[in-house]
C-alpha cells in the first residue's frame, strides 16, 4: 500500500512539473507571438491576428520552438525572412540606431536647454 | 542677436520636421519586405502535387538552372491574371517553374491547372503555409527568381506582369 501511495506521489509530482514546464513554453510562445508584427493586417500583433500569414507564422514558432530554438533564434529566423519590422521591438543596429539614439539627444539636449534657461534666471 | 539665432534654430527644425512628414507622406502606409541581396534556398521536405510523395528540396532544385518558384492558390483572384504570363514562361527552356501550391483544397488546385495549364515543372503543396513562410512570402501570389548556385535573387510579390517577365528574360539571358 505505501509503495504504491509513494508511486502516486512520485507521478503526480512528475505531471504537475510537465504542466508547469508547458504553461512555461505556451508563455515564453505567447510573448514572441506578441512581438511579431503581421505583415498582412499590420497594426496587429501575429497573437492578435487571425489572417493565413498569422496562423502560418503561429505553427513556424511552434516547429522552431520544439526543434530547439531559442527566442532570440526564432527573432533572427524570422528578421532573416521578413525585415527588422516584423519584430514590434527592434534592436540596436545600423538600421536602428538613429531610432534609438533620437529620443536620448532630444532628452539631453531639452535638458541642456532647460539648465541654461535657469542659471540664466538665477 | 541671441533671439534671431533661436528663431533661425527654430525655423531650420520646422522645416527639417515639414520635410520628414511630407516625404512619409509619400510612402506607402503597407511595408513590403525587400530582398537585400542574394538569399540561401530553405532546406524542406514537400509533398508533391501529383504523385502525393515527399521529396526533399535538393530534388526539386538542380544546380544547372535558373528557377522560378511561384506561390499560386486557386481561390486567388490575381493568380488566375497571372497564369496566361507563367505559360508563356514555360516554353522558356532555360527555366524551370516550380508551383507552390498554397493553403487550397486538392480538388480545387487540380481543377484550377486543368482548365488553365499547368505551367510547372513540379508542384509542391503547402498545405498549412509554413513553406511559404520558409521561403520569407507572406501572400499569394509572390514569385521567386533562383539562380544557378541555388540562391534566390529577385521576389515579386503580387501578381507578375509583362515588364517583370522582360525582367526575368533579362536575368536569364
């Protein structure tokens, strides 16, 4: 009796950490798909669309998921294809930089302007 | 002086500004991806369309000849204006079309072929679009030129046209 008590333990243990290791991917696979634009109903995140090219882009995450891919790779498969704008959240390269680069010289120079305006009232 | 400094300051950034918004004003409101450069062939595996086995992609593309793989379905429209242009690339011999066949119900394809022509040396099915997707299309029609070395050189994406067959005539010349 305890053994098999100890057995039903060990495999609930076991499929609880399946489970939990599952809501993992369906997450980590949810948070890429967010972060891909659809090129065919564009404004809309792939997780968001229901057009052809979402549903295909949806099942090529999946297979590159299972195949081992990390989610920086998937990023890189699909950059690769499509442009640096399939992906909502660009990072920094040539291509990028000035998009980057932009807001910090505005804020710095804004913030130079504004120290100067109020030593020169001081 | 200070001030007429500020103001010219002010005037060049209006202007730097009107140009942006007036040249993205030009600019189509859709991205269309762009090939930059050549690009590797996907490695795949297919099922083809007319004896229903798999076949790698190495079966499909031979080194010694330019390719045109084209994505056709027979519930799209523009595929259909598109046809009578990929027969007459068909008689090119020194091409060989290949046909994905996207997303389409069997009996719909097949009967689409039999009442147009079938253009295409091999007709691969793409059943779920992730082939298409290997290859960078997003829709259909879209057309690639492949050259020798088994690179992809030129997309077309919508349907092709009469300037973009002189285009592929051109490259394959």
């Amino acid at each position: 009796m305890k053994t098999l008590k100890a057995f039903l333990i060990i495999f609930l243990l076991i499929g609880f950490s399946q489970l939990k290791s599952d809501e993992k991917k369906d997450e980590l696979k949810n948070k890429i798909l967010k972060n891909i634009r659809c090129l065919i109903c564009q404004g809309q995140s792939v997780y968001d669309s229901e057009s052809d090219f979402a549903s295909s882009i949806k099942l090529i995450v999946d297979k590159k998921f299972n195949d081992g891919m990390s989610e920086d790779q998937v990023y890189r498969f699909l950059k690769e294809k499509y442009g640096d704008w399939v992906i909502y959240d660009p990072k920094l390269n040539k291509n990028t930089y000035i998009l980057w680069l932009l807001p910090l010289l505005l804020f710095l120079v804004g913030g130079a302007i504004i120290r100067k305006n109020l030593i020169f009232k001081k | 002086m200070k001030n007429k400094l500020n103001l010219i300051i002010l005037f060049i950034f209006l202007i730097f500004c009107l140009v942006i918004f007036y040249k993205g004003l030009d600019n189509p409101n859709t991205y269309t991806p762009k090939i930059n450069g050549e690009k590797n062939l996907p490695v795949f595996k297919a099922k083809d369309f007319t004896s229903n086995n798999y076949i790698e992609s190495d079966n499909v593309f031979a080194k010694e000849s330019y390719y045109i793989l084209n994505i056709w379905a027979s519930w799209c429209v523009p595929c259909r204006k598109e046809h009578p242009l990929l027969m007459e690339l068909s008689k090119n011999q020194s091409i060989k079309l290949i046909g994905l066949n996207y997303r389409d119900n069997l009996n719909n394809a097949k009967k689409f072929i039999n009442e147009l022509g079938n253009p295409y040396d091999k007709i691969l099915i793409d059943k779920d679009g992730t082939l298409a997707v290997e290859f960078g299309a997003y829709g259909v029609p879209e057309t690639f030129l492949i050259d020798k070395n088994k690179k992809i050189i030129k997309k077309f994406v919508g349907p092709i046209n009469k300037k973009i067959v002189k285009e592929i005539k051109l490259f394959i010349k």
